[in-house]
C-alpha cells in the first residue's frame, strides 16, 4: 500500500512548473507546457504614414525589426548614401590595425581632379599632392560628404577606386545586403550603381553597431579642413536631439535622400528615405517615420538570458527540476503598451531524463500580441543536471512503466 502510494505521488508531478513573469498570471496546459496572458485592453496602433519617397523604411536598429517599409527591396541609385560604406570600410581597417587614425594619405592628382573644387560635387577641399590624416579624411567623408577624401581613401586602402569598390560589394555580401552592387567610393553615377532601403537600413545597423568608435562623427555638426568650415548635411541633427546620424545624399537621378537614426528612452530607430523632391522634403519625411515608431513602439527586453521561464520534471537525474530559458537576453519590437500583455507558449518534451547540459535545446517557445506571432525560437536548459545513482534511476524507470501502461 506505502508503494502503491508513492507511485501514485511520483506520478502526478507536474511535467511542468510554470512561473509568474513579465508580471502577468501564467498558466499550464497538459504536458505540454504553455505560459500565457490575454491582453486586458485594446492596443491601438494605427497606420503608417504617407511618406513622399519612392522607397522608404523603418527599422528598429537593436532587434532588426522592420515597422514600416514601402519599395524596400526596389534597387535605386543611392548617391552619397555610398559613403556610409566606405567610412565602414574605413573603420573596418583601423580596427583591424591595417590603418591607423594618424596615417598619411597621399591625396593624387586623379582624387583631386575627379573629387576636388572644379569636379562640381561635394568636397572637402583637399589640396593635390598633399597628405592628410586618416581620421580628417574620415570627417571630411561623413560630415562634408566629400568626394575627394572618399577617393583619396579607397586608393590608399585598395590601391585603386576600382579595387576598393570589390572590397564594398564583398563587405555588402557579409552583411546580408543582398541587393546592392557598388561601381565607386562616392556614390556618384555610374551604370550598375544600385541599393535599396532595406540594404541601407542594414548597413546603419552595422555602421552603429561595429564601430562605436566612430560612429559619434555621424552627429558632429560641422568640420572645418584647410581653413574652410562645412556644416553637416544632415539637418535632423539641428532640429531634434535625439538625432545623432547618418548621411544625406543627393544626385539627379536618386533624388533627395537620407538615413537617419534616433534614439529615445533605449529605443533606436533607423529610417531610410530614397528619391524625395527636396532637401526639406527627405528630412520631413524622415522625421515622420521616426515619430511614428517612437510613439507607437517600443524596444523590449521580453525574458532575461537567466530567467527560467518554467521548470520541467527531469527523470533520472540528482535534481527532480530543469530550468528551462533563452540563452541570450530576448528583446523585442512591440506596440506601446503591450509590454504586459504577450502570450507565451512554451512546448516542452513530455519526458525529459538526465544527463542534460547547459544549453541543450529542450523544447520551443513562442510570443505573440493579438494573435500576431512576434517570435519564434528554442528553449534551453538553464543548467547541467546529472545523472542520478543507479537505484533512483531503476525507480524512476519504473514509475515511467507504469505511467506508460496507465496511458
């Protein structure tokens, strides 16, 4: 009768624990373990704006979620847009130590003549034949949106512009910019010279990401080189303080453009405006997109890296519980307001026995708002538990026969 009873007990432990987290009341059903909460009240988001732009996209640079697109993957001529790759580049072999900040560039006749005073674009007023700092001529890309310096730069770094501009497309491949291809260092127009907004959103994020560094160039103001003082191109940073970046561009054939980024209680966002009709226009339209995925958005850490999330029956092992959870921290784009409100459903093995290691993937989870799926991954143990002696092994074996014959 004693063992009669102590089966039974064995038998209905729980196969899942669930816990209490983001502060809501959570719940499980059957062996598969699922933790969830209804929303309490209506989460209103309401649609995008009009944005006056041929292509156009908004990103949540932290989590690489995508608010707001149009004509996203439509390849276009980027202009000095251009530029934020060669400055990665740049910042690439400084940290790589091929380049040093305080490295000579020898500024050549054909930079000068191609970029320089009479070339009718945008310069930095280099000198030929002199030689300027690596870290000048970094400014004198991103600030002043110079063509002589950017020139001047892919030549020293690749021998040639041509050169260089293989270095831009395989850097492009490894970033997942699957849709641009690079003819120059400029930006200026040539056949073949192609990206879309999607592949510029994803080459900010890279920009902001990889190299710190450099990256609080993007938000200086102005520059003075060779007495002559420029003011950054990019007007959102004389208009909103949360602005701290990147780069206009402009040619006839891309129109007016612009990649901005902002950031606000945690929360950056980077948007992407292609062909607008004015200089005012990229930055009005801009500011649209930023405004609307501030205030309707936020950036969410959902489960921390060591937070169990339930704790599952394990057999055989010295420990009767597994501690289930995300390996890294989950953050999340969500709707404002509805931090409190994701359903969580996790999906567990209804039999789970020792040894288990830190890590090993044990079931999936998932997160919703309203029905819509905002994520989708694994659930790991959150530590190693190990083998039980061989008469709490033969035990549990047992009781697990018996739960079998029962079923």
């Amino acid at each position: 009768m004693i063992l009669k009873n102590m089966i039974l007990k064995s038998m209905i432990v729980n196969s899942v624990r669930c816990k209490a987290i983001l502060g809501a009341f959570v719940f499980c059903v059957g062996a598969v373990g699922s933790v969830q909460h209804a929303a309490a009240r209506t989460i209103i988001i309401p649609k995008p704006p009009q944005v006056a732009a041929k292509a156009y996209v908004l990103m949540d640079a932290n989590t690489g979620h995508i608010l707001v697109a149009q004509n996203a993957d439509e390849q276009l001529p980027p202009a000095s847009l251009t530029k934020i790759m060669t400055s990665y580049i740049v910042s690439e072999e400084i940290v790589r130590g091929e380049l040093g900040e305080q490295d000579k560039v020898y500024v050549t006749d054909d930079a000068w003549r191609r970029g320089g005073t009479s070339s009718g674009g945008s310069t930095m007023f280099l000198k030929p034949r002199s030689e300027v700092d690596v870290i000048d001529l970094l400014r004198g890309v991103i600030i002043q949106s110079g063509n002589d310096a950017s020139i001047a730069l892919a030549q020293h770094i690749a021998g040639s512009e041509g050169a260089f501009a293989d270095v831009m497309n395989q850097t492009a491949t490894l970033l997942g910019m699957q849709n641009t291809h690079f003819m120059n260092a400029t930006g200026w127009p040539a056949e073949g010279h192609l990206t879309t907004a999607n592949d510029l959103a994803l080459l900010a994020q890279a920009t902001i990401n990889d190299h710190p560094e450099h990256y609080g160039i993007y938000a200086e103001k102005s520059f003075t080189y060779n007495g002559i003082k420029q003011d950054n191109r990019n007007s959102l940073l004389f208009r909103d303080a949360s602005v701290d970046g990147l780069k206009t561009g402009h040619t006839e054939a891309a129109g007016y453009c612009l990649v901005a980024t902002a950031k606000k209680e945690g929360m950056r966002l980077i948007s992407v405006v292609l062909g607008t009709r004015s200089k005012e226009a990229r930055a009005v339209e801009s500011q649209k997109l930023l405004s609307y995925g501030f205030r309707y958005y936020t950036t969410h850490t959902v489960v921390k890296a060591d937070q169990s999330l339930i704790d599952s029956h394990i057999w055989q092992g010295l420990t009767d519980t597994l501690a289930l959870g995300v390996q890294e921290d989950l953050t999340l784009t969500v709707p404002r307001g509805s931090e409190d409100k994701l359903e969580l459903t996790t999906e567990v093995a209804k039999t789970i026995k020792a040894p288990i290691k830190e890590g090993e993937v044990m079931g999936k989870l998932s997160i919703a708002f309203n029905g819509d799926v905002l994520y989708r991954g694994e659930l790991v143990a959150l530590h190693d538990v190990e083998q039980a002696g061989f008469l709490a092994r033969l035990w549990d074996s047992l009781i697990l026969l018996i739960q079998g014959l029962l079923a």
